[in-house]
C-alpha cells in the first residue's frame, strides 16, 4: 500500500555500541491533521535503520517534499511478539529507493 509522506530530517548517528540513520516524517494526508483539544498539527514519526548507507542513497532533494513510499511490517527487535511498520521504499522522481533489505 502506498502512502504520501514528507520527510522532515534525516539523522545519521554512530555512539559507541551502537549506529543507524534515523528518519523522520510525517503523513501528508488531510486525515493525518490533527485539530483536537490538546493538539494541532500533524504528529512526527520516526523510522531507525542499521545500514547507515542510507544517510548517502537518500537526496538532500526529498527533505520536505510530499513523496510515495511503501511500508512493511516487521517483527520489533526490542519484543518479538510485536510488530513496527518502517519505510519498505521511498518513491521520488522516477526512482524507488530501497531501504530494507530484501528477504
């Protein structure tokens, strides 16, 4: 299933035990606005990836624009019994960008 998000940032980050590219986003839906008692806006999401490549396949391009990706759920590495949805691809001018590997 496709959906129209837009990315705000895109974070690469290396500590010691531990590294990754950090996305964030939100949906670009009219349905993803909220207008409630306590909060207006959109909410902010995030997606965490290992393969810090991605920090240098993703165009600086993207940041802001509405784009088409897929999601796929996978299992949570904190609780197996859970399952997160992450960005499968990214659709942007012509091109798919992959960010999960395949099976």
């Amino acid at each position: 299933m496709k959906e129209k998000i837009i990315i705000q940032n895109i974070l690469k980050y290396e500590k010691d035990n531990s590294s990754g590219v950090r996305i964030g986003f939100y949906f670009g839906s009219d349905k993803a606005l909220a207008n409630n008692k306590n909060y207006k806006g959109f909410t902010e999401n995030a997606c965490f990836y290992r393969d810090l490549s991605l920090f240098d396949r993703l165009p600086i391009e993207i940041i802001g624009k509405s784009v088409d990706c897929t999601f796929k759920s996978i299992p949570s590495l904190k609780n197996p019994m859970r399952s997160i949805s992450m960005i499968d691809k990214i659709f942007y001018n012509g091109t798919d960008i992959q960010l999960l590997q395949s099976e």
